[in-house]
C-alpha cells in the first residue's frame, strides 16, 4: 500500500504542472474551435439465421482554426459494438483561396457520390448496397491522403473538381477524382468519379480500378441520386489468380434513391421525409446473372432541424450460385434509430 500511494503521489506532481500549462491553452483554442458531432440510439434486425441488437453510437468532430488559412479536424467514433473509442480521422486544410483547399492527413477516399458527403447528412439511416460492397474492397473509407479540392459557387462556379493520393498500412496506394458539374442536364447535376488503386499482393503488385458516373438533384422538399458504378474487384482477382484461370473479376452496380420532405405544423414532428431506394449489384460480370437486388423503403420524422427518427427497411434478393432464378432474403434487414446532431 504504501509503493500505491507513493506512485499515485508522485503521479500527481507530474500530471498537475501538465495540466496549469495545458489549461490556458485549451481555453484558447476553444475560442478557434467548432465542436459538432451526433448520437444515435436505435436497433436492427438481418435476416441471417435471425440476428438482431440495440446499439448506440456517438462522433464527436473538432475543428480548430491554427490560423487565418490553415485548419486542422479530427473526428472520433465510439460504439457499442466495440466499446471503444476510434480516431476516425484526422487531418489539416489548408485554404488556398477563392474556394479552393489542400487536405493533408487520414480521411476519406471521396470515390461516387455518397461519399463525398458525411453520413449524418444521408437520407437513409445507413450507406446503400453498392457503398457497403464497395468499402470493404477498398475504393472508399479512409486512409493517409493528400486532397485538392476546388468547390462549386453558385452563379460563379459550376465545376467543382477533387483528386487524392492515398497510401495505407496495406502498402497500397490510390488515385481518386471526383468532378461535379451544376445544372449540368436541366436542374441536375452532372458528376463522374475514377479510382486507380495499386495493390500490394503475394505475387507483387496489382492494378485495380474503378468508375462511376451520377446525376443528382437536391431541392429543399425533393432529392434525387441515379448512380452507377463498375470496376474491378481486387480481391476476387487476386483469388483467381492463385487457384483459378488467372482472369481479372470485374463489378457493376447502381442505385436510385428518391427522397421527399414534407413540412407539417405539428407540435412534436416538424417535417415527414419518405426514401426508396432501389440497388443492383452484379458481383462478377461473367456471371452477371448472379446478383443481389434491393428495395430500400424508408422514413425520416424530423422533430427538430438537427434531430430525426429514422426507420428503414431493405428487402435485398440475392440469386443463387446455381440455379439464378433462385433468390434469398439472407441480408435483407431494417433499422430503427434515433439520431440528435449538433
């Protein structure tokens, strides 16, 4: 007991000078800083053999401005899956002038539309089929990139442009560019992204790539996304090389998603917002037969301007290996979720 008690005082001594010079600088960057984030509480069912959870999951966002054109973020996530607490990202921007940045650090691979938009800002309560096939096989999540990126502005800009360069622990390193272009086609706009991914491997190196193409519309009552995607999947390649005949195995998916926000006067539910998305995905285009088909039916009950109750259901149909007339709901599931933004 004594060793306890003369290690938590000595422990004390060290932290409590820390913490008098830490202190004031705190304070000041808290007056440069934006703190943001979002708590979300809920529950989810997969067909699959029957599963299902209550969860509860939290972000927290610090933006500090370092000075007038350089800011650095970072961007925490915790979990009840897990029980801890992950650094999603972190990063610095640097303003370059007349809307355009320069992004250094660990954030997105910004590769077709939904991921050009964080995913408190989705109109369904999780990302779609396709985004949930394409981040395991690395075309989007996170990684160490460096960003240039020039936004659109209203009536003065119309082509917005982004392009990264990323590396990961993987030894991989990736090529993305995101270019979207207002009022393109009517009121929608036009938007196209590539990916070029070279993938380390046991037999050496791989090239990998990826492309997608979309039209987007976003009003303030109406919202729309027609998307599609194709590219190649590095690691059913990478199988086909070992034991198979040594071909490259490439995908094909799309999406549309239509969103309708109805305004109500209502002392509890401010605004109602039905969602359908409909998804495709073909895995393997030489067996293009063999696919998974989804119908995404969902509502959203705004009951503040940063708060909602979401409740989606997706009915995903997946074709059998042998006979392609054969589908299973295996994966199908639905989600109810409280999420409060701040």
């Amino acid at each position: 007991m004594l060793i306890l008690r003369r290690l938590f005082y000595t422990g004390i001594s060290l932290v409590l000078p820390g913490m008098v010079l830490v202190f004031p600088a705190l304070s000041s960057a808290q007056s440069k800083s934006v703190i943001s984030g979002w708590l979300r509480i809920g529950a989810d069912y997969t067909y699959n053999e029957t599963f299902s959870e209550s969860f509860y999951r939290a972000k927290v966002q610090v933006e500090t401005k370092v000075d007038d054109n350089l800011d650095a973020q970072i961007d925490l996530r915790g979990e009840s899956d897990t029980h801890e607490i992950e650094l999603r990202e972190a990063f610095l921007t640097a303003d370059l002038g007349k809307a355009i940045d320069l992004e250094f650090g660990q954030s997105k691979k910004r590769f077709g539309y939904e991921f050009q938009k964080s995913k408190e800002k989705l109109l369904t309560a999780e990302r779609t089929l396709v985004y949930q096939y394409l981040e395991p096989i690395g075309f989007v999540g996170r990684e160490l990139n460096m960003r240039y990126h020039r936004k659109t502005r209203d009536k003065e800009r119309s082509t917005g442009i982004s392009a990264s360069v990323g590396y990961n622990e993987a030894h991989d390193f990736s090529f993305v560019g995101h270019m979207t272009r207002l009022n393109a086609i009517g009121s929608f706009a036009l938007g196209g992204s590539g990916a070029v991914k070279i993938d380390k491997i046991q037999e050496g190196y791989q090239t990998v790539w990826g492309a997608g193409v979309e039209l987007i519309r976003d009003t303030e009552a109406h919202h729309v996304e027609i998307e599609a995607v194709a590219g190649m999947d590095p690691f059913a390649s990478e199988i086909e090389k070992k034991v198979g005949d040594g071909k490259n195995v490439y995908f094909l998916g799309g999406k549309l998603l239509y969103g309708h926000r109805m305004k109500i006067s209502r002392r509890l539910i401010k605004a109602i917002e039905p969602v359908f998305v409909a998804s495709f995905l073909a895995r393997d285009l030489d067996a293009i037969g063999r696919n998974t088909i989804s119908a995404l039916g969902g509502l959203n009950f705004y009951v503040a301007k940063q708060a909602r109750v979401s409740m989606n259901v997706d009915l995903q149909l997946t074709s059998s290996p042998i006979e392609h007339s054969e589908r299973s709901s295996v994966g199908s599931n639905g989600i109810i979720q409280m999420e409060l933004q701040w």
